[in-house]
C-alpha cells in the first residue's frame, strides 16, 4: 500500500512545478486560461486527496476488523504462538495505515498551501515576492 500512496501522491510532490506551468508567461497570456488551469489543478488535487484517504480509511477498516478477530481467537487459544505473531503483525499494519493519514493530511496541507498562495499571486499581481 505504501508504493501505492507514493505513486498516488506524485501530484503533490509536483506541485511548484504544476503551479509554474500554469502561469503563463507575458508571451502566453493570450494562448492559455490560468484560471480554467487552475481549477483543474485544484479539481486534480481534490481527486487525488480523496482517493487517497478512502484507500487509507478502506485499510484501517479492513485491518480493524482482522485485528479485532485476531484477538478473539487468543482469548481462545492463549498459547498458540503463530496466532500471537500473526496478531501482532496485523497490529503493526494498522498502526501503519493510522500513521499514514498522519502523513496523508501533512501532504494535502503543504499542497494546499502551495495553491492558495497561487491563487493570491493570480488574483492580486501586486502581492507577488
């Protein structure tokens, strides 16, 4: 599930260089709408976000439920060691997963911040640095 996240997180990992290419440069002006870009950049990263966090919260579910199982089935068998280790590895997968939207939400924060400010820059040319 990690390379997947990561794969689905190439958006925001490209964000500046998204943001760069929708502003268009004095010569292209006339030749593309930064705005409808723009909204389209923003459509993309809603997507995307979404997409990632159902996956994630798909897992913790999925995961919670084998885990929860798990533990029924030791309070039946306390000496079944392979039980024990098997609940013990589904644990560490969703503390993972439950990391992950920890992850998840530091990504979309930096994201959104890189297009608000994009945003601003559009919206009041006079602000920019």
């Amino acid at each position: 599930i990690q390379e997947l996240l990561r794969v689905m997180r190439t958006i925001d990992d490209r964000i500046v260089h998204e943001l760069n290419t929708t502003i268009p440069t004095a010569s292209f002006v006339g030749k593309v709408d930064p705005g409808q870009t723009c909204k389209e950049l923003y459509q993309s990263l809603m997507d995307a976000h979404t997409d990632r966090e159902r996956i994630i919260k798909n897992c913790i579910s999925q995961t919670s439920a084998i885990v929860k199982t798990l533990k029924e089935e030791r309070e039946k068998a306390h000496d079944d060691a392979a039980l024990l280790k098997q609940l013990r590895k589904e644990q560490t997968k969703l503390k993972l997963m439950q990391s992950e939207l920890s992850v998840e939400e530091v990504v979309n924060d930096r994201s959104w911040k890189v297009l608000s400010h994009l945003i601003v820059v559009m919206l009041c040319p006079s602000r920019q640095p």
